[in-house]
C-alpha cells in the first residue's frame, strides 16, 4: 500500500479554496500512484475557526462531506480528513473521517484529547476508531491525541495496522511531534503517520513536519516546515518482522494505576504535609 501525507496550508474559512486543493492534491496522488490521501486536522475549514465555527461546522452527511466524498470515488482513492463536525443534537465535534475508494464513509473518529480553546467549543469523542479497509486496519487519532500513549496502544490492542493523525501542531513542538510518533510506532509495532499543517493563521505558527513510522519506530520520510507531499510504501509485513525479536502486545500484563491522591488543603485536619 502507498499512502500520500499531504502537509497544506488551508485557507482560513475558506472550503471551496480548500477543495480545490483537494482536488490538486487528488491527481497528483494518483499520478503518485498512492492509494490513501491524508489530510491536516480541521484541513477543509482550516483550524483557527472558533469565531465562525458554529457557521462552519457541518454534519457527517453534509455537503462538504458529500464534495469530499466524490473525489474520493473520481479518483478511485482512500481519503482521510478532518471537519468541524455538527451532530443531530447540534453538539460540535473535532472530527476525521475515512472514506474508501468508492466515496463510502467508513467512519468518523472525535478527537478524545481536546487542547486549549477546544475546550470551550468542541465536545470531546468517547470512542476509539479502528477501520477494516481493504487496504488494512487503521486506526484514528487527532493531533493532542498523539501526545497519549494510551490512545495509540487501544487502537493497536484492536489490531490497527496503521495509525493515522491529522494535526494542526504549532511551533516549537517539531522536535517532540516527531519523538512522539516514532515512540507510538515502536511501543506498538505498527504504523504511525502524522499529516500536520503548515502556514499561519494569526499568532499560530504551525510547524509542518509531517512525517511516518514503522513498526520498529524509525522514519520513513518526514517533510520540513514548508506546505509539501510525503509519499511512502508501506509494507505491512514489517509488523510481523519487528514481532519476532519481542512482541509488545502479546507480552504486555495488566497494570492498575494507583488512583490519585487528592491534595489536601491547609485546613484539613488530615492533611499529610
């Protein structure tokens, strides 16, 4: 399987630019002859939308969807992207969805880590997402998810293959985005590959850097700051090849963290301090 991480710069508030350059980038991964195309975090709308994110944010069925959906089935390709999701109760979502080659949705992933503003918008995910394709098993995760180790070792622990992430990571987190993917890859024995954006949208500074792992954590390719493709081969088999020396997940035993303890205050009679 070949997949294209494409690391764009969108334009803010902008879908219709944003799909045309979806439409670019669609030949140009089939002239690549990529089978996956993998989008940034929030890449139709771009990510620094809270002001209009009510205007903005769409259902699953709605009509940037249904537009994303038909390049998908015109150019015969496996597509990953990131909304502003609207569901039927009117509650906003953080979003990526998968679609297949023939336009169908395989499903929608809602960002479970939420990071800074977020939090005042969007509502967080409470699922995990793992996807049978007929390319393989992927599994979804957004941005601040990658910084979770236990994020990526339940979608492996349900057989994902491929973990996939569109970001929207800001400078100077280069160095640590790319330390994190490679430490989700290895400690899972799969694929991870991270699709971050470039460009900025008033004081963000995003900080490019897109970049894929194998199963033994190394990189596969990684882009620099600027907006670019990264087109890489994935052999699945390599998981298997990385297993034979230790299996992490075969191995792993259960562990049951010690709960927290709770501070206490200066006026409490049972204070430990």
């Amino acid at each position: 399987m070949k997949m294209m991480l494409a690391q764009t710069a969108p334009a803010r508030f902008d879908v219709k630019a944003n799909l045309a350059t979806l439409k670019r980038l669609c030949q140009q991964a089939v002239d690549s002859e990529a089978e996956l195309l993998v989008l940034p975090e929030l890449a139709m709308t771009g990510y620094n939308i809270f002001d209009q994110l009510t205007t903005l944010a769409e259902p699953l069925d709605g009509p940037l969807c249904r537009a994303v959906a038909d390049y998908a089935q015109r150019y015969g390709l496996h597509i990953i992207f990131g909304l502003a999701e609207r569901d039927p109760h009117g509650i906003l979502y953080n979003t990526a969805i998968l679609l297949d080659d023939t336009g169908a949705q395989l499903g929608a992933y809602r960002k479970r880590q939420l990071w800074g503003r977020e939090h005042q918008h969007f509502r967080p995910g409470d699922a995990h997402c793992v996807l049978d394709t007929r390319l393989g098993r992927i599994g979804l995760m957004i941005c601040y998810d990658n910084e979770f180790p236990e994020i990526a070792r339940a979608l492996a622990r349900q057989g994902a293959q491929l973990i996939v992430s569109p970001t929207a990571n800001m400078h100077p987190n280069a160095s640590r985005q790319r330390l994190q993917i490679r430490a989700r890859a290895m400690d899972n024995q799969c694929f991870v590959a991270c699709a971050n954006r470039a460009g900025q949208e008033e004081a963000l500074h995003y900080c490019g850097n897109s970049l894929i792992a194998d199963p033994d954590g190394e990189v596969l390719g990684q882009l620099g700051e600027p907006s670019g493709v990264l087109v890489t081969p994935l052999d699945f088999s390599a998981i298997e090849t990385s297993q034979r020396a230790q299996n992490y997940l075969k191995d792993l035993r259960s562990c049951e963290c010690m709960p927290m303890r709770e501070e206490k205050t200066d006026n409490d009679p049972h204070s430990l301090r």
